[in-house]
C-alpha cells in the first residue's frame, strides 16, 4: 500500500471490491476481466488526489510498474491509482480533479515525453505520457454517468499505450473493441459516445469518461 487510507477501509477490500465490480456485475471490458482474472494488475491506494505528497507517490509507483513491465512479452497489466478519500457528487467535479491531478503528475515526473505519441492534447495522436512511456487514461468514479465507470473509489487507471499496439501487431484490436462496445451497449444501452480510435481525434476527451462540450477544450499543457 502507497499511503494512508481511510481507518474503516483496508487494501484487501479496496481489491475485492474492485474484483467484484469488474468480475461480477457485467463489466463490458473483456480485458479487464481476463487481467483480473490472471491477477495481472497493480493496484495501489493514495491518500488524496489533490494532495502533492499522494502524487509524488504515484509517480514514483508508476515508474517502477515500467521498469518491471515486458515491453516485449505479450502479457499484458494494468495500473490502478485508487483515491478512496476523494468524493465527488458529479463528473464536471472528477474531471477538474482529475485534469489537474494529470497536470501535476506531468509537473513531477521529469521524464522526455515518450517521442511514439504527441504532446499536443489537441492532437489525435497524443497520448499521456510519464517516465516517457505513453499511457491511455481512464478514469472512474461512483458519480459516473456511464456504468462501465462506475467503479467503487475514485480511480486513475493508467493503461500503457504499447498493449494497444500489441492488439494491432496480432490483429486482435478491432475484434476486441467491438467487443468490448457490444457489452457496453449491451450494459448502457449505447455506447460510450466519447469513443474514438486513436489517431482520429484527441483521446483527452476520453479520460474522464463524461460527455465533454464539443468546443471543449483540454486543459492540460506540457
């Protein structure tokens, strides 16, 4: 465990819950599910995500999550930053926090931005980046009008850029994508109507996972 956590919440629960919420009750991602099932995840909790300290500690966890990564393995892992302290009532709240928890991260990491994907937000090829490995976002609160999202915590998931590349290597991207689409309308009813393909528009409208304006614009900058 990175930090201090709230006294009535232990690790082992925060873990179980998530189990649960991605194993039990119709998650649409089938790559969640298989690395759930495979325990090929890294989950780590924080104490605030508007808290310098927290995200010192995310950094540094999340720089060691790459080194230890096979980036030329086809075994693929997801990283989990949890912020069980942290509440909000609706997604525009998640999304400020989240924006500028991405801003500080970016602040602390020192890292060269990873030169495979842009650094401009407004560009469809741009891709978070720390350690100078490019990561897609996703983030998840209760408040969170697409279910999918709705995860027990505040989260941060932090999916390395490269596992997406590795689906298209092999072929499988597209059959796992309608996949997971299918499920989420299944879910839902629709799908979530911010997704797009890398490459077609900026995946920053994505991360926080709400309907964003369509004259929107990320307020992220490197």
């Amino acid at each position: 465990m990175s930090a201090v956590i709230e006294a009535d919440i232990t690790l082992a629960e925060v873990k179980k819950s998530y189990e649960d919420f991605i194993l039990k009750e119709n998650h649409p991602c089938i790559m969640a599910k298989t690395l759930f099932k495979m325990e090929k995840y890294h989950l780590n909790v924080y104490r605030d995500i508007e808290e310098d300290d927290s995200l010192v500690q995310l950094v540094a966890d999340v720089k060691n999550y790459i080194r230890q990564y096979d980036f030329e393995g086809n075994v693929f892992e997801s990283f989990l930053a949890v912020f069980p302290n942290n509440h909000y009532s609706d997604e525009l709240g998640f999304e400020t926090a989240l924006w500028k928890a991405l801003q500080t991260i970016h602040d602390l990491d020192g890292s060269p931005w990873d030169p495979t994907v842009s650094d401009d937000p407004e560009n469809p090829q741009f891709s978070f980046s720390i350690g100078g490995k490019a990561f897609y976002i996703v983030g998840l609160h209760p408040a969170s009008s697409r279910m999918a999202r709705q995860a027990p915590f505040t989260t941060i998931v932090f999916n390395l850029h490269r596992q997406f590349e590795k689906l298209r290597d092999t072929g499988t991207y597209h059959a796992v994508r309608d996949t997971i689409r299918k499920n989420d309308k299944k879910l839902q009813g629709n799908i979530n109507p911010v997704l797009r393909d890398h490459g077609t528009d900026t995946e920053t409208k994505q991360y926080s996972g709400r309907q964003v304006e369509e004259n929107w614009k990320c307020p992220f900058h490197k």
